[in-house]
C-alpha cells in the first residue's frame, strides 16, 4: 500500500514486538497483492477484468470488504462507491488533468454499486457491466487498519497503534493506563497554524479522516481533490476535511469518505444511522460535529 | 535588519521541535531532548553513522555509505534526514506535545 504505516505496541518485551510487527507488515504485503489497483496481477484486477463476463472466485478478505463498503454505499444512497474506478483513471492528480465532460458523462454509466452481486455460498463476485471496475482506495486503509491490529493483539501485544495512513485504529490502554490521544490534522496548515486542530482521546475505536488536501491540483480558483462524487464523477465541494469515529475500522474509512461527500448535514444523518461520531469541517471552514463526541473534542486550532 | 526578520520568519513557519526520534532499519532506536547538544553513534548494516545534535538543529555528520547525500543534507531544524544505505532515519518531531498519533 502507497502509505506510511506506524505501529504503536506497549511491551516489556523486544522480542514480542518483532515478532508481531514483522507478521503485521507480511499481513500489509498479502493485502497489498490482493487489492492493488494498478497491478495485473492483483485479484483485484481480475476481478475487473472478469466485469460483464462471469461471477469470479475471490478471497474471504474480498468477500467481507465489498460487504462493508456496499452497506455505507446502501445507506449513504451511493454518495460511496467502490466502482469508480473507470472515473477515478480518467483524472491525474499528478498530471494535473482534468476530463472531458463527455468522457465523465460516458463513464458514470459504470459507476453503480448496485450491480455488484456477491454469492457468499460459493464465495464469489459478478460484476455485471462489462467495464466496472471497483477501486478499493476509499476502505482498504481501514479494512488493514483492523487486519494488523487482529494480527498484533493474537501476537499477544495488549496494547498500542495501528495507523495506515491517516486511518487508525487505537486497542488497548495507554501506559499509566491513559486514553490514546489522537489528533486530527489541521487541513489548511501555514506557517501561522498548528500541526492539527483538534484531539481526541479514546480506545478500542478507530478514526478515519477524508480531506481535500491529501491529493489535489489548483486550475484558477477552483481546487480539484481526489475524493470524487461517485454520482457526479468530480470532485464534492462541500467539505474541507471530514473524520469519523466508528468501532470498526473498514467502516470508519467508508464513512469518512461519504460523509466527505454528503457535507455535514446529511453526513451527520448518516454517522447517527451507524451509530458514529463524527467532526466535519465545512467548504466555509466551520466545524460540525454529532452530538456524542461534542463535548469530548479538544481543539487546538480552528 | 534584514537578516533578522528572514530568521524569524523561518522560525515562524516552521514550528521548532522538541525531540530528536532515529530510526534503525524501520525501527525507532533513539529519542533524545532537541536541546541537549551531543553526538549519537547509531550502528547500522553497513557500519556506523554519527548523528549531531547541536544548538537545536541536526545533522549527519559522518556515515560508511558511498553516496554521502545524507551528510550533503546538512543542518535540519525540522523534518528528516535519511541515510538509505545504512537505513538510518533521523526525525525532529514537530510540537504537537502529548499526540500518539495524527488521523487526515
């Protein structure tokens, strides 16, 4: 996977944490083989490849992925897709290009989450318009976020950090017996603002944050992110940054990027429905939050 | 005059920080005090690196590798300066005292 992963792991034992950190990054290369977009290879690409064709074989990890990603695509009525990729390939955020009306328009028609059909029996996946193609870039993060911690806690580490990328997941308490204290990064850092704007402290959770500053592109006064609207084919203009706390980390990752796209109203519906808390910072750059983690936020900067 | 404002302006943007974290082989071995002056002899696969921290700022000051594009690195105030043939990073954490860890 394309990111920085940091493990946090409380013991008195060196050897214990070797051994638990070194089966947690065999778990990232395996997942990494499973679901890398951009590999041939991967059963991932098959899996496109195989789209309009015939329903194909896939792992259990695949299986309980597209599971969780469908039910956040159910509930948030499709503002979060996995089968954007043929959207997602037509934008360079390197390159800085930006498509075609007609190319998006053509593309959309391949964007549907509901054609995606999993037969748990006989553990396969049909996608049933020729040319789909899911890109698991809006959930992965979180699903390995919660396969390294399964994997560290049966190592026998009580306690620590899981962060793949900016989705974490916190088990355990913190020495003195503490809560984990996360924060949350500032999305519009100069020289005159901290590093994050707020924190919070918890365990056993995990927290997941969407922004539109990880992969962007300026063209005049219109900034072009990556988390795009699954409905529209461009990017959403509603929120600067949004995070979520959820027990599950899979879901966590989901929900970030829907609720991104919804904006706070709609995506704080959607956070009560799954029963999340959430901090969402508006295109105005005003904050909203649910109201179980209202009092609980410390802001450092906003 | 000039000078001066040049220098706080660069203090300005880029938050001092209080902790000098070295990592071995993708492993943190070290965390030292960005304000106590020393050096740190840091073994690595290919032999021994000499990290330098001295009036607030850090460098590589000497290493067994070929290249030497970690000590043509120079003086960091922020940020990180990496040896890759001896896997050595040397990170100065930035001053979000009390944070496990950043989500975004």
């Amino acid at each position: 996977m394309d990111t920085l992963i940091t493990l946090t792991l409380v013991t008195d034992s060196e050897e214990l944490a070797e051994a638990a950190s070194s089966a947690a990054f065999k778990e990232i290369d395996r997942l990494h083989l499973l679901w890398d977009f951009f590999t041939d290879t991967s059963e991932l690409s098959r899996l496109n490849k195989s789209s309009g064709l015939k329903p194909m074989k896939v792992s259990d990890d695949t299986i309980n992925l597209i599971e969780k990603a469908l039910l956040v695509s159910h509930k948030s009525k499709g503002a979060f897709d996995i089968t954007t990729g043929p959207i997602n390939e037509l934008w360079d955020f390197h390159k800085m290009i930006v498509p075609s009306e007609a190319a998006v328009k053509e593309h959309l028609g391949l964007v549907n989450y509901r054609l995606i059909e999993i037969d748990k029996d006989k553990s396969t996946v049909f996608l049933k318009k020729k040319g789909m193609k899911i890109d698991l870039g809006g959930i992965a993060k979180g699903y390995a976020a919660a396969r390294l911690t399964k994997i560290i806690i049966d190592s026998g580490i009580k306690s620590g950090i899981v962060a793949v990328g900016g989705d974490i997941r916190t088990f355990g308490m913190r020495p003195q017996n503490k809560l984990w204290r996360i924060g949350i990064k500032n999305p519009r850092l100069d020289e005159n603002t901290s590093e994050i704007m707020a924190a919070v402290s918890l365990t056993d959770r995990s927290i997941s944050t969407s922004g539109d500053y990880e992969r962007f592109f300026i063209v005049g006064s219109r900034r072009y992110h990556h988390i795009i609207d699954p409905r529209t084919g461009y990017p959403s203009e509603k929120t600067i940054s949004a995070t979520v706390i959820n027990d599950d980390s899979t879901t966590a990752d989901a929900l970030a990027t829907a609720v991104f796209i919804l904006g706070p109203e709609k995506g704080i519906e959607l956070l009560n429905s799954f029963s999340s808390e959430g901090v969402i910072m508006d295109i105005a750059g005003k904050i909203h939050t649910t109201d179980g983690i209202k009092d609980k936020i410390e802001y450092i900067y906003r | 005059m000039l000078s001066i404002y040049g220098f706080s302006y660069a203090e300005k943007k880029f938050p001092a920080g209080t902790e000098v974290q070295i990592f071995v082989n993708n492993k943190l071995a070290y965390t030292l005090p960005l304000n106590v002056d020393r050096n740190i002899h840091v073994k690595g696969p290919i032999g021994t690196t000499i990290i330098e921290i001295s009036r607030g700022l850090v460098r590589i000051s000497d290493s067994p590798c070929n290249n030497k594009i970690c000590i043509q690195h120079g003086w960091i105030r922020k940020g990180s300066v990496v040896c890759l043939p001896n896997r050595i990073l040397v990170l100065i954490q930035s001053g979000s005292s009390g944070i496990d860890a950043v989500s975004g």
